[in-house]
C-alpha cells in the first residue's frame, strides 16, 4: 500500500516538474497572473491521473489483495469474536438459571 502511494506521489511530482518546465519554455500557458504554481499543480494532477490508471496498473492492482486480504481477517477475527462472546454469555445464563432452580426449594424468609 505504501509502496503505490509513494509511486504515485512520485508520478504526480514528475508530472508537475515536466508542465513546469513547459510553462517556464512557453510552450503552455502560464495562467493568469501570479497563478501559475497554481495552473502548473492542477494540471499535474491532471495529467498525472489517467498516467497512474496505465503505468501503475500492478502496484495498484497489489495494494487492493493487501486492503482485501486485511478486510478478510478483520472480518473473522470478528466473527471470533463475536462466537466466543456469545459463548460466554450463554455459558453465564446457564450457570444463573441453575442457581436460580437450586434456590426455588429453599424457604423465602423476610
């Protein structure tokens, strides 16, 4: 998971250093005013997206059997859980009806 985020960090600066450096050699606009960091990191972000669909198709691909896998054992280890508490609330019910059949022959005194 580390691995794809790190990746696609990457993919993303990459893509902001070239349309920079495009911007600084006026082969793309330079945004309006003092904006042009601003136009530079959108349009990095833009580019950057349908690139990382493409060229990072296997990390990404291995980061969800990570998530999935993660997901899997959450969901048993709770369904584990969830069977021994339950476990152990019937084992308690059972022990307070047979204290309370135990006492029903004793005489109530007040």
């Amino acid at each position: 998971m580390f691995r794809y985020t790190a990746l696609r960090f990457g993919l993303i600066v990459a893509c902001f250093g070239v349309i920079w450096g495009l911007v600084r050699l006026h082969a793309l606009p330079s945004g309006l005013g003092d904006s042009n960091y601003l136009w530079v990191a959108l349009l990095a972000l833009i580019v950057s997206a349908p690139l990382s669909f493409v060229l990072l198709r296997g990390p990404r691909e291995q980061a969800a059997v990570q998530v999935s896998q993660r997901v899997d054992r959450a969901r048993l280890n709770f369904a584990a859980n969830a069977g021994a508490e339950d476990a152990a609330d019937d084992a308690e019910r059972e022990d307070a009806s047979r204290e309370s059949a135990g006492r029903e022959g004793e005489p109530h005194t007040a």
